[in-house]
C-alpha cells in the first residue's frame, strides 16, 4: 500500500479519542470497502472500540468482516449506507474515518456536513484523500480531461476534486492537513490527509 505509513500515522490519532464516562469509543469508517485500514488501527482501539463500517456496495461485507477478524477489531458493524445520510444520532460518534472515498461521493459537501452531525463535541475527522494537482499544472489538465474516464472506470470516482478546500470551508473546529504526492500513481497521485 503506497501511503501505508502515512495511514498509519494518521490512524494513529484514533487511539487519543476520549468515549463518554462509561462508554466504548465509537469510530465510523465511511467507505470501509473490503476493511484495508482496519489493520492500521492502534491496537487498542481495535480491542476495545466499536468500529461502525459504512458501505453502500454490500458485496465487500465478507471481505471487511475478515480483514476484521484478521486484524483483531473485536466489535465491527457494517451498516448499508452512504456517506450523505449516514444512520446514526447527532453527537454520537467519537470519531470519523474517510480514506479513499469522498472521490466518489456524490456531495462532499452534504457528507462532510452529516460527519460534523454525528460527531460528539471534541469528535476527530480522519482523512487521506486524493485530489486535484495544486502544484502541477500539466496534471491538473490530465486529471480535468481524462475525469469522465475514471469516473466511468472507478466506481465513481473524481480526480478534480479540491477535498482540502472542501474540508476548510465545511466549518470543522479545526483542520491540520498536509498535502503530498504518491510516486508512480499518474491521476491519483496528488493527496492530502490530515484531521
């Protein structure tokens, strides 16, 4: 996995999520696919957390319920849904992870607006997405002209997308975010992560 490390570090914010008095903490990765990031989790989120996994394509449940088992996440949820109705009370989420997935949603804004919802006061946002070239105007032209082929091939997916704007202006508390290039990855290769 190209930005594994990168992931990892930033998964790595999970394990600071304060649950209520008397409560497990509850992470909802939105896009959970086949469960990649579950392994990247810090270990004791994993044993003790409850991870809700959002998935509209109920075909990768099996595939996510294994990489659970594999990695050790002890209470997973996977619930058929999208990123712009997710099905969970205002204030009752400790933290949200998107990786890879607001490419292909269908408004990052109504997403990024039902995250801040479902996250409690003090909730953490997790993000790693791809986006469009900033800094490099020839692929800023390849992704805006070859965009309907990716969407068409992906699942959906966009490569002109300026998530980290989108981010900034939804009105989260704060944003620290980073953005870097993954080597050898053509479109996608343009990134930013951050919480």
């Amino acid at each position: 996995l190209a930005v594994r490390d990168r992931k990892t570090a930033l998964l790595a914010n999970l394990a600071n999520v304060s649950p209520a008095a008397g409560q497990r903490s509850t992470v909802v990765e939105l896009g959970i696919g086949t469960g990649p990031n579950l392994k990247l989790y810090p270990e004791e989120v994993r044993k003790t957390a409850k991870v809700i996994g959002v998935e509209p394509n109920t075909a990768m449940n099996a595939y996510a319920r294994q990489a659970a088992a594999d990695a050790g996440v002890r209470n997973l949820e996977l619930v058929e849904a999208s990123g712009e109705e997710l099905p969970m009370a205002s204030g009752s989420v400790d933290a949200v992870v998107s990786t890879l997935t607001l490419c292909s949603v269908s408004s990052q804004e109504d997403v990024l607006q039902e995250i801040k919802r479902v996250l409690r006061p003090g909730g953490l946002f997790v993000f790693c997405e791809h986006v469009l070239s900033e800094d490099d105007a020839f692929l800023a032209k390849q992704q805006r002209s070859l965009d309907w082929l990716q969407e068409a091939s992906a699942d959906g997916c966009h490569v002109v997308r300026r998530t980290r704007r989108t981010i900034e202006d939804a009105g989260f508390a704060s944003v620290s975010a980073e953005d870097f290039s993954v080597r050898g990855f053509w479109l996608i290769s343009p990134h930013v992560a951050g919480v």
